[in-house]
C-alpha cells in the first residue's frame, strides 16, 4: 500500500493547474478562498493546515490529506503534531479516522523526508 506522495502532490498541482485553467473566476475564487483561510491570523497558518488535515482525513478526500499534509509540513509541522492531529480526526471518525489517518502518516513521512 506504499505510495509516493511527493508524486502525488506533482499529480495534484498538473490537476489544479489543468481544472482552474477550465473553469475561470471559479478557480480563482476558490484559490483566493483558501489563501484567506490558511492565512495566519488569531491561528497560525500550521494550526490551520493541521485542522483541514483532520476534516481531509475525516471526509475521506485523500487528495486533501496529500495537499494538507505537504502545506502542513512546509508551514512546519512536525511529525508529533501530525500523530495528534491523526488521533483528533480518529476520536471524530472512528474507524475510517484509522485508514485515512495512515495515509496522512504515510504522506508525512515521504515530505519530511523530503524537506
């Protein structure tokens, strides 16, 4: 079940590139959505990547987990604080939390690795 994230986050980036190239002031007002949310203020922007971690894992979206993950890391995120955001998002999705919390893991791994 091994995966490279770093290729997955290159995969990603060609897929984000490719669907706010198609769909105009969409994708803008999306990237400028999600610029304003991670944007430190009362929370640090690593606060905030590890937040939309939990919610990725607990949604499932496993692209999510790959972006939040690597934003994470690059924002600073430590791998401990990696493994309590992974215990938060198991408390608030039992055993799915379990499964994608891995991926999370797996994913962290690869980009501190990779730091």
């Amino acid at each position: 079940m091994s995966e490279d994230y770093n290729e997955k986050m290159h995969e990603l980036n060609a897929s984000y590139k490719q669907v706010f190239g198609a769909v105009g002031d969409t994708g803008a007002g999306f990237r400028q959505l999600h610029a304003d949310a991670v944007a430190g203020g009362a929370l640090d922007a690593k606060t905030k990547e590890l937040m939309a971690v939990a919610v990725a894992i607990s949604i499932r979206c496993d692209g999510c987990i790959t972006d939040h993950v690597c934003n994470a890391v690059k924002a600073g995120a430590t791998q401990e604080e990696i493994n309590e955001t992974v215990k938060v998002a198991i408390m608030m999705s039992g055993g799915p939390g379990v499964i994608y919390g891995g991926k999370a893991l797996a994913a962290a791994k690869d980009f501190l690795a990779n730091k």
